[in-house]
C-alpha cells in the first residue's frame, strides 16, 4: 500500500481511493469517533533543528535586515531582475 508524504497509507486503487474520500468527506463527527485515523510520523532531528536555526536567525537579525532578505528571495521566485 502506498504512502503520503508524512507516512500515511493511502490505498493504491480508484475505488479504495474513493471510499476514502467519501469517508472523509462525510463529517467530522465520524473522524472523531475513529473509523479513519492516520497516524502522523514524528518530524525528523533535520526538520527540527531547521526550524529551530531559522527561529534563531530571525531573532538576531535586524528588521532593515530581514526584509531586505524577503525582499531577494521574492525577487528570485517571481524573476524580478530590477532588485
């Protein structure tokens, strides 16, 4: 069976693909009671200490600083050379 992208079994055929979405699509009430449940994986140490340095990263930088940060990466992801 194969998995989602944090380890979730997601069934491999149409039909069982379906009976999942109408599963959950049918009310939350019937997600908490617990006849579909997805057990989520813990984020790993890389995703952690990521999060962690980028937290203290921003907490050391100035606010002149950090925007001029946002501003080049906005520039790289839409292609605004004139930055």
């Amino acid at each position: 069976m194969p998995t989602g992208p944090r380890g979730a079994r997601r069934p491999a055929d149409v039909i069982g693909g379906a009976t999942v979405v109408a599963r959950l699509s049918d009310g939350v009430a019937r997600l908490s009671v617990g006849e579909i449940t997805e057990p989520l994986k813990e984020p790993s140490g890389k995703v952690r200490s990521g999060r962690a340095g980028g937290a203290a990263l921003a907490a050391n930088l100035s606010q002149a600083r950090r925007t001029d940060i946002a501003r080049l990466a906005a520039a790289n992801r839409w292609g605004d050379k004139n930055v």
